[in-house]
C-alpha cells in the first residue's frame, strides 16, 4: 500500500500542531507558561477542567479569539480532539501570530494520561 505525498505532508502538518496530555502535563509540571483554552460548552467545562483553562466555546471563537493572547504558547482542548482542532484550524486560518496547539484527545486524554482525578464522561 503506497501512501502519497500528500497525505504523508497533511498527516506531519497536522502532528506539529498536537501534543500529547503526557506532554502538557510535563511542560505545565516543569512552569512553563502556557495558557489553555478550552473550546467546549459551558456544561461540559463545568463537569470537566484542566486547572487554569479559560472556557472560549468554539461558536464564541470568531467574537473573542481576541482574548487569547498571541504572546504566550496556547494549549486548545476539547472533549476528544475534533472541536480543538477546528479552532486551532481557525486560528490560523485567520493569522492569529502565537503558537496554538491542540491537546490530542482532549480532556478524556488529559484523564486517562495526565490527571485520573479529572472526570469522564
């Protein structure tokens, strides 16, 4: 099975802007400062938080993008993935100037690898 260009440039482009919730963990354990944004209802934010993250649901993103400051290393988070990457996607889609990453797996991945005292559901 041959992969092509392509798809092998897509799938490293999209890996640059992911990390992992053992990294996350790491970077915020060593003092890194590294603001976290996340993009889920007010709900969900409410049942379930990384400490320290500001709630920006993704349907507000287009009015506040503004809120997140372009000088400091943003972290994107949602439940699984999908709704962070769509906002990291925006994000420079627009030319927001800082680094933003998403949280690969979200905040169930932040549970079960970075912080078990986190709830699922």
């Amino acid at each position: 099975m041959s992969v092509s260009v392509k798809s092998m440039a897509e799938n490293h482009h999209e890996e640059a802007f992911d990390i992992t919730a053992a990294e996350l963990k790491k970077r915020l354990d060593s003092g890194m400062d590294i603001q976290l944004i996340d993009v889920r209802q007010p709900g969900e934010y409410a049942f379930a938080r990384i400490e320290g993250a500001k709630l920006i649901p993704l349907n507000e993103l287009p009015i506040r993008y503004k809120e997140i400051h372009d000088g400091r290393e943003t972290v994107i988070y949602c439940k699984m993935g999908a709704r962070s990457a769509r906002a990291v996607e925006y994000l420079q889609s627009i030319g927001f100037a800082g680094t933003v990453k998403n949280l690969r797996g979200g905040i169930t991945a932040w549970s079960n690898d970075a912080d078990p005292r986190v709830p699922k559901y």
